[in-house]
C-alpha cells in the first residue's frame, strides 16, 4: 500500500461558488483537457475518458481556452480565475442527487503533486516529525517548517534512510503560498 501526500487549503475563504455542468459542457471541458496534454487526476473507480469525479491543475491550460468554451457562462470562467489566481486545482464531482456534475476549486494547491511512498517509509517519516496519522490527517506549514528547523530532525531523517524526503519537506514547507494557510495532508 502507499500513502499519498498533498498540499491542501481548507481555510482560505473562496469567493466563487460550485456550478453545475451540463451533458454538453462536461464532454467539452474534458476534450479541452485532452487536446491541451493534461492529465486529470481520477478518483478510485473512475475511468478515463468517462470520468465524473476528477481533479486537475488549473494553470495547466490558459483562461483565455476556457473563456472561449464558456463564453456564455460567467459563472464557470470566474472558477476557472479563482483557481489559477490561487494556484489550486480544479474539481469536476458527480453530483448524489441525481444532477449531472459540479466544477469547483479545490482544495488542493496544485504547485506540487501528489506524493506517493510506501506505508512503511509514511510510518517513519511520521516518527521523525513526531504525529500520529490516526489522529492527524494534516499538519499546517508552519507547524511542518518548525518541526523541521530543528537541528535533530535531519538526522532522523538521514538515520532511517529518508534524507531525500527530509530535503523534499524542507523545501515544500518554505513555499509562498501568498494569503492561503497550506497543510501537508495525507491519506
């Protein structure tokens, strides 16, 4: 098994609104997508090229693309702005009762991709920064950027092998993410 790390936003207040997408603008967004190179990242169980629940980087593509697909749809194109805006990834998710499907940003900051390690490599870095995954899904920056200024936690990292992530967190962990509060999360 692994565990997936990601960078999220849940306390940055977003100013646009979910919308809903239609059986005609769902298959457009998608061959938009597929014509510009962009991989989606799918949730479990989908299949691409008929996926309903995805997510993908919104500066993948530029806004002038989408606002000429959605000319029509204000609503759409300021989600499409927001996104990029705070360099977040956008969220296509089939809709439980019964409507077709919601475009909304997500809560996953886009500048890094997920990150996939093994559970036993997840186990030891979360030993090194002191947390318990059963309790803790994520941990803020700022937390992470303490944990790791302190001199001992590079050589807990380098003495169980894991130097490489060491230098991977410290680094993702002084990214700017402007007025956004960013968590390293993990599932």
């Amino acid at each position: 098994m692994h565990t997936f790390f990601r960078i999220i936003d849940t306390h940055t207040k977003l100013l646009s609104k979910p919308v809903l997408l239609n059986a005609r603008e769902l298959p457009a967004l998608r061959v938009t997508l597929q014509s510009a190179g962009i991989r989606c990242d799918l949730d479990d169980g989908e299949l691409d090229g008929i996926a309903m629940d995805f997510e993908y980087n919104a500066n993948s593509v530029p806004i002038a693309r989408f606002s000429a697909l959605f000319k029509h749809r204000l609503d759409i194109i300021e989600i499409f702005e927001e996104a990029q805006f705070l360099g977040r990834a956008l969220r296509v998710s089939r809709q439980s009762n019964g409507e077709f499907a919601t475009l909304m940003v997500s809560e996953h900051i886009a500048q890094s991709p997920e990150i996939a390690v093994s559970d036993e490599q997840a186990t030891k870095v979360f030993e090194c920064l002191g947390l318990n995954p059963a309790k803790d899904r994520s941990i803020p920056f700022a937390r992470l950027h303490t944990l790791l200024r302190h001199p001992a936690a590079y050589h807990d990292f380098d003495r169980r092998g894991m130097g490489y992530i060491f230098t991977y967190l410290a680094r993702l962990s002084d990214t700017d993410c402007g007025e956004q509060s960013p968590e390293l999360a993990w599932a």
